[in-house]
C-alpha cells in the first residue's frame, strides 16, 4: 500500500470511533427525532467532521503530498457538512412537529389545573 493508503486508514481507524462517541454524546444532549434517515445522516456526517484532524495529521506523517493532504482535508470537510445538511433536512420538519405538540402551559392551562 502506498503512503496515502496507509495515512487515510490509520486516521480513520482514529476518526471512526471517536465520530460516534460524539455521534452518541451529541444524541444524549439532543435527541434526534426525525427517524432512521436523520439518524444515520447525523452519525455519518458527525465521523466525517470529527475525522478531518486524525486524517490529516496521518497523511502528514506518511509523507504525502501537501495538495493531496488540503483536497483530502476539503474532502471530509465537504462530506460531513453534507451529511450534516441532509440530516438537517430530515431533523427539521420532526423538531417543527414537536414544537406545535408541546406548547407549554398556557393560561388555560394554567386555570384548569387546579395548582
């Protein structure tokens, strides 16, 4: 395998895991609900992103050339806020939904609950 071969895996043997630990923090913060598509678009434009540095700094160190490392680097930056942007596309009507149902208390409310 050449440099960048090895450079690309080794970062991503990085960004892989550390993208869906904060794939998981980021859901436990605030839930995704706008179903399995918004779910999986926030996981994989979440390990894109978080990958960007690993990946970069792997290729460095393996020599590659520094164009090949900026277009690789523009690469991820350009896939991740992709992804982000379609699970944004599914996340969006789902929060406007939750927002209508749960309008919080009212006065009417208020004056019916007997508190």
């Amino acid at each position: 395998m050449d440099n960048y071969t090895n450079g690309l895996i080794i970062g991503m043997l990085i960004g892989v895991p550390l993208g869906l630990y904060v794939a998981v923090v980021s859901n436990r913060h605030d839930k995704v609900i706008g179903g399995v598509a918004a779910q999986i678009f926030h996981v994989i434009g979440v390990i894109f992103v978080v990958s960007i540095l690993p990946t970069t700094l792997a290729l460095v160190f393996s020599k590659v050339e520094f164009l090949r490392v900026v277009l690789n680097a523009l690469a991820f930056v350009a896939l991740g806020y992709t992804m982000l942007f379609i699970h944004a596309y599914f996340e969006h009507p789902a929060r406007e939904r939750a927002k209508q149902e749960d309008r919080g208390w009212t006065a009417e409310k208020a004056k019916s609950s007997g508190l």
